[in-house]
C-alpha cells in the first residue's frame, strides 16, 4: 500500500481569544473568561493500492476549543472540547469532513494558591507526551494508542522553595477511574 498525504492541506492553526483587554499579570479582574482554539485540517489520500478498497480520500478536521473560567486568582473551571472524525472510513470511501463528533475530553476544577494546588474532574493523567510531540507527518498517530484520556479522578500537591535549593513540587499522585493499584 502506498500512501500520499497532502502535507500541504495540514494546516495548524491557534487563535486567542479573550474578551477583556491586555492588562499586566498581577492586574487582572475576576471572574474573568480566557478561550482558544485549535484548527488543524488533514487530507489523507492512498491514490494507488494493490487492495482497491484502500484507495479512498479522506479531508478532516481536529478542532480543539478551550475555555477557562477563572472565578478568583486561585480557583477555576477548564473545559476542553474536540471535534473530530469519530468513525473511520469504509472501503473505497472518500469522504470529506463527515462522521465528526464532539465531545467534551476534559472538565477539572482547579484550586492553586502559592503552596498547594489541587484539581478534580475529567482529565488526562501526565504520562508521556509522543502523541503531542512525535516526529514524522504520523508519528502522533501511532502514540495516541497508549494515551490515556478522558479519566475521572483527582490530584494535587504540594509547593515549597528554599534559597539554597530553589523552588520544588510534590505531587500527590492522580486518582483516576482507569488507574488501579497493584
């Protein structure tokens, strides 16, 4: 089978977007709403295959919108949402931007104040980052596999600095529906 991505239709894209006017860090109101978005289009197109079934088109989209509800300096609510393809394509079918669906991939209440911090809610445990950083036009494709995504649980932990030494986190670990204990 061989493969032709038009690389030139992936187009990442990030806009900002915040309602309120730029002020200095230690200056800003509250509450106070913070979003983005990301937009990234992709065309995968096998053109010629010893199986003919394989050869399809397929232009889709990932969009990843983000808001940020800030109620005070140290407690607020992040909602992260994606629009993507959440079917694969059938045999020989071309499809362009159809199948999408949304879905929310996390919604966490956060809690930060200068020497604790803690978080709850549906959200991705930290472990690893291939499926963000891969090299290669599918090198995040692959990774995405072990991702973990989409957990409920919660976490937080502890800040404490020192002249001699700087400034170090102690995590608690995540409590999370899909991680167990052995």
């Amino acid at each position: 089978m061989r493969a032709a991505p038009l690389i030139a239709l992936v187009i990442p894209m990030m806009m900002a977007i915040n309602p309120l006017p730029a002020v200095a860090e230690n200056s800003k109101s509250y509450p106070r709403v913070d979003a983005s978005i990301s937009i990234e289009i992709q065309n995968d197109n096998t053109y010629k295959s010893q199986d003919e079934d394989a050869e399809l088109n397929d232009l889709f989209t990932t969009t990843e919108p983000e808001v940020a509800f800030h109620f005070n300096r140290q407690l607020s609510l992040l909602v992260h949402g994606v629009l993507e393809p959440v079917m694969d394509p059938g045999p020989r079918d071309d499809r362009y931007f159809e199948d999408h669906g949304f879905y929310l991939e996390e919604v966490k209440l956060q809690y930060d104040a200068d020497w604790v911090f803690g978080f709850g809610g549906k959200f991705a445990p930290n472990f690893g980052l291939a499926w963000d950083a891969a090299p290669g036009v599918y090198g995040t494709d692959f990774a995405e596999d072990y991702e973990f995504a989409e957990n409920i649980g919660f976490g937080g932990g502890l800040v404490y600095s020192s002249d001699a030494f700087g400034t170090h986190t102690r995590l608690r670990p995540a409590r999370s529906s899909r991680i167990t204990a052995s």
